[in-house]
C-alpha cells in the first residue's frame, strides 16, 4: 500500500434522472414567486441544476431556468442577470438557495413595481418540474488516487454529477463527495480543499472532469518528485 | 439488427453501462406495450427499435396492436385532431363506436403483465382491465389546447392509470395522476440519421438535379399549412434580396389529407418563376431526406404548430445550423443563440438566416452546440434509459431513490 492508498474504498455511484411534471405554472413574477414559496425542493433543484446536465459541451450559461425564463419569457433582463449571478456554490442546502432566488425577485419587485405587469404570452409560460432521482452502484470501487484518476476518466458525467452536486446540496452532505473521500480516507488535506474551491456551476461536465483529473495528476507527479 | 452495443461509438462505453446497470433492475418484470398500428406512423417506428433493444437488455417487453376497423379509426382520428386543438364535428355516435370496438378489445386483449404502457388515445380504454399491475398512458400529441369534450371523455380513462407521460411541458394538462416529461428521440443508426458519404449525398443531389454552387437554404416537411411553406418563401425572398441563395422545399403529402395536395400547388404555383426554388414532392425515403439536409447550409422549420419537431432533431444532429419557429417542443431543442435561432415571424427568420450566411463560423458554432444537445439529450439511448426509468418510477415513489 503506498502513501495515497485509502482506509477505506471509494465507490462510484451514478445518478439517473427522469423528470416529474407538478403542474405548477406561471406567467407573471407574482405567480413564479407563490409557487416558489411552496414547491417542492427537488423542483428548485431541477431548474437550478437542469443546464448544467442537459448542455454538457456548452458554454454553462445561462445557469439556471429561472434567470433564462424572467429574460425570454418576460424580458426583465436586469432580473435575469441578479438571478444568473446567484453563486450557488456557497449554499449547502436547497431550503437556503430558494430563499435567495425568493429574495431576489421579490427585491426587484419592490424596486420596480411594474414588473409586476409583465406576463409572458401563453405558450411561453413557465412550468416547473421535479427531478426524481435514481442513485445505482456502477461498480467500480478505487483505492488510492492512480485508481481513482483512471474510472474517473471513463464513468459517465451522470457519476461526476452526482459525486459533485447532487450528494452535496441536494443530500446535504456540505462537502463533494471527491473532497470528502480525500480528505477523511486519504488525509489529502490540500488536494481535498483544491477540488473543494473549484466553482463547478462555472465549468462544464467534461471540463470539471478534466480539470479534476489534472490536479490529481499534479498532485501524483509533485510526490513522485 | 442493431445491437445495443452498436452504439456504443456514438454515446459512449459508459452511457451504454448505465443502460445495462438499469435493466438489471428490470430483470423480474414483464412490460407489454400497447398502440393501434404496427407499422407507419412515428409511435410504430419508435416501438420497432426500442422493444428488441429492451428484449437485449434482459427487460422482457411485448409490443400488441389493437383491433379497430374503419369507423373506429375515423372516430380516433378526429379525437386525434380534437387534442391538437382543431374543430371537429364529434357526436354521440362517435363516443359509441370508440367505446364498442374498445369493449371488444377489453374482452379479447389479455394485459397481465407487470407494467401495461398504452400509447395515444386509441388503446386508452383498456385500463379497465386493470388488476392490480401497473398502468401507463402515454400522449405522443400535442394536448396543450385539447377539444375540452373529447378530453374530458378521455380524462375519466386516464385518472386510473398509474402514470402519464407527456413529449414536453406544455403538453401536459392537470391530472390526479403523476406525469412525467420523456422527450421523443431520434436514432443516430438509423437510415435518416446515420452518417453519409459524400458520393451518397451526390447521388441524390444529381437525382433531383440541385447544383451547390450557392447557399441551399432547406425546409423539410410535409405540405401542410402548419408547417407555413409560404412563409418560408417569403423568408427566403427577403434572405435573396441581400445574398444569392437557393431554397428547397422538399417533403410529402400524406394520403389521409386532401388539403396536402392543395398547399403543394400553391406552392408550385408561388414558385414557378424563381428557378432557384426547387420543390420537391418526394415518395417517403430516408436516406434521400437525410443526404438532403446534410446538403443544406441552413435548415429552416418554420412551423405555426409543432408536435415536438423530430425534423429539427434530424438536422441538429447533423450540425446544421436551423433556424425555427418557437413553437411546440422546438424550445426544448434549441437554446437560442446556443443552439439554433428561434424566430417569431417572417422577418426575424429572415434576419436570422442573414446573420448565418454571412457568420458561417457562427453557423458551424451552433450546429456543433446543437449536435452535441441532441446527443445528450434527445437520442435513442436516452429515451431507453427514460423508458426504464419510468417503469421503476412506479415502485419507487420518493424524489431521490436508491435502487
């Protein structure tokens, strides 16, 4: 066992997604925000999340449904740019995004009370759906970072996804679940925090991949030296 | 026969692992699939690869067709129309005929399997043989403005399902039961879709007699006042007056409507001065359709109505810049200025298909961004997983699932 051999194992999970309609709909920011007061969280983290799974060789922006709708569907730019600037990094729950994106469009209401007019045309309205989630084992299990590095390069971006973004706001785990295993199995203090301050709202699926697959690297290289 | 692993060149080795980890989980069940025709028809040609696909993978999966003579067809044809919207004369007798042939295939159609997944409305009475297995509807039409009689009708057979699906959000309608989004797709091996040589593609530009020796501006659809070909004359008009391009209009008219015929000869009939319109009425024939819009430079659909809009799926695939109407499920394809130009009317087509003739690295950008969302998103592997997804969904109530 070398020095970057794990106390305990990394596995590899995946997550699959299908998404739930709720039926909910709206034309105007008034009606966005009564529904954003009750839907469920998995519908929040559907229209926070959805871009980054659904155009993985893009350009990330724009990063979520909301700012995207207030722009097209009801031309309120500046809305649109506060709500695409919500860093949704420093959150490590759906209950504290939603409050933010709440507090957003209700500021921006009160500053400018005729937005309240705006309503999109019907066809153009926004419908909120849920993400239903269903985590499977892909089998593969690692034991030290040269491992890690190689199921990295080849699990779907579904895992990564997963791994990243899901088990940490979604599951609440505070922490990506890569950083975690570095951290706690590894003692890899620094790699951990380095995987740890990467914004992944700001890369790509392939990109973040990528990129976390050259500090490791880096990381393997600077001990063998 | 194409093998799941055939596609493994174009998603992926790890995206097909997936599919296989799933199905593993779909070992014990039985899956019986349910429409009303075996052949012609996009839900016939979409259950014709994905049934042996599902039987690979170890999900045993049936596909049965019911029985309806000609009454019964005409009666869900017009149904059909009433869904998507259109005015339609639908009277008692109506009802009756649906309900009696429907009776006739509830006593004749055994449905014990676990899962029992009906497509469209033709099929839709047979949940009252529901037992204690699993029931799925799913709408491939458009139901955003349904005829509010005949949904109504069909509203009290779909409450007792287990599930609806839907093709795209504004699709759906309030309903008791749980509803899904699960896009249509298309399949990247097929004979519209899979790769062409260039001696393929010349073929069939010297069939029809179309020289590349300035812009081929394309719609492909059928003759249909929906799909707007005036429109898109009028589009390409403007497009000339500023760069010299040509326009093909290339499509069929299908048997079951007489107004196809009428809208090709006005369309003949607007065009016969420009030689640099070709109008083509073509015989149903994927590989031409496909070697044409991988010929085009740009490809328009500017449509007044869309179902979800395969055709714009078809060209994205293929890298092609579109340029399309904002309407039905074409939002869900392109993103715009991302993944395509989304247009509200003649002029804003117009100025789109400028801004990409004259930027053709702008046009190269956005065909690949287009390509790459429909590989993510709306290919056949996708809507495999979906389809397994959705039968595992019916035993797993919770938002996040551990299976």
């Amino acid at each position: 066992m070398n020095e970057f051999s794990a106390n305990s194992s990394f596995r590899f999970y995946t997550r699959l997604h299908l998404s739930e309609l709720t039926g909910y709909k709206a034309f105007t920011l008034k009606e966005l925000l009564k529904i954003l007061n009750k839907i469920s969280g998995s519908s929040i983290y559907y229209h926070t999340h959805r871009y980054l799974q659904q155009h993985q060789y893009l350009s990330p922006e724009p990063p979520n449904d909301f700012a995207y709708w207030v722009k097209e569907g009801l031309g309120e730019d500046k809305l649109a740019e506060r709500l695409a600037s919500i860093d949704t990094i420093q959150f490590t729950s759906i209950r504290e995004l939603r409050n933010v994106i709440i507090n957003t469009i209700h500021k921006y209401i009160k500053e400018n009370p005729q937005s309240k007019k705006r309503k999109a045309n019907l066809g153009q309205e926004f419908h909120f759906i849920k993400s239903v989630s269903f985590v499977l084992y892909t089998g593969y299990e690692v034991f030290n970072l040269k491992e890690f590095c190689e199921v990295l390069s080849k699990i779907t971006v579904d895992s990564i996804y997963y791994h990243i973004f899901e088990s940490r706001l979604r599951l609440e785990r505070g922490k990506n679940d890569f950083s975690n295993w570095f951290e706690n199995s590894l003692f890899e203090k620094n790699l951990a925090e380095e995987i740890e301050r990467l914004d992944p709202y700001t890369h790509t699926m392939e990109e973040l991949r990528n990129t976390i697959i050259k500090i490791i690297k880096k990381r393997i290289k600077d001990d063998q030296n | 026969m194409i093998k799941i692993d055939d596609y493994i060149p174009v998603v992926g080795q790890a995206v097909i692992d997936d599919l296989k980890r799933v199905s593993e989980k779909l070992k014990d069940k039985k899956i019986k699939n349910i429409n009303s025709t075996p052949v012609g028809g996009g839900v016939a040609e979409i259950l014709s690869r994905l049934v042996p696909l599902l039987n690979e993978l170890g999900v045993l999966t049936y596909w049965d067709v019911i029985k309806g003579g000609k009454s019964f067809f005409e009666v869900t044809k017009k149904f059909h129309n009433a869904i998507h919207g259109k005015k339609e004369e639908i009277n008692k007798k109506d009802f009756e005929i649906f309900l009696e042939v429907s009776e006739e295939n509830i006593s004749q159609m055994l449905v014990d399997e676990d899962i029992i997944f009906i497509h469209d409305p033709q099929p839709i009475a047979l949940i009252k043989k529901k037992k204690d297995n699993r029931w799925i509807w799913r709408c491939h039409i458009d139901a955003s403005n349904p005829d509010k009689k005949v949904w109504n009708f069909l509203k009290k057979f779909i409450i007792n399902y287990d599930a609806a699906v839907f093709s795209a959000p504004a699709f759906s309608s309030p309903l008791p039961i749980r509803q899904f989004l699960i896009s249509p797709s298309i399949d990247p091996l097929s004979d519209k879709n899979r790769e062409l040589s260039k001696e393929e593609i010349n073929a069939v530009l010297k069939k029809y007699g179309i020289l590349k020796d300035k812009p081929l501006i394309t719609q492909i659809s059928r003759f249909d006042r929906l799909k707007d070909p005036i429109g898109v004359i009028e589009v390409y008009k403007k497009v000339k007056k500023n760069i010299d391009c040509r326009l093909l209009l290339a499509g069929g008219t299908a048997v079951d409507d007489p107004e196809g015929m009428e809208v090709y000869n006005e369309v003949l009939e607007k065009t016969k001065h420009d030689k640099d319109i070709i109008v083509l009425n073509m015989q149903h024939n994927d590989l031409e359709i496909n070697a044409l819009q991988r010929a085009s430079d740009i490809i328009l659909q500017k449509s007044i109505k869309e179902g979800f809009g395969l055709t714009v799926t078809e060209a994205l695939w293929k890298a092609k810049p579109v340029v399309a109407s904002n309407v039905g499920g074409i939002s869900l394809q392109i993103t715009h200025k991302y993944s395509g130009l989304l247009c509200y009317s003649i002029d804003g087509a117009a100025f789109a298909v400028k801004q990409i003739l004259n930027n053709p690295k702008y046009g190269e950008k956005l065909g690949q961004n287009g390509r790459e969302h429909v590989r993510n998103n709306f290919l056949i592997t996708r809507h495999l997983k979906e389809y397994m997804l959705l039968f595992l969904s019916l035993y797993y109530k919770g938002d996040i699932n551990n299976i």
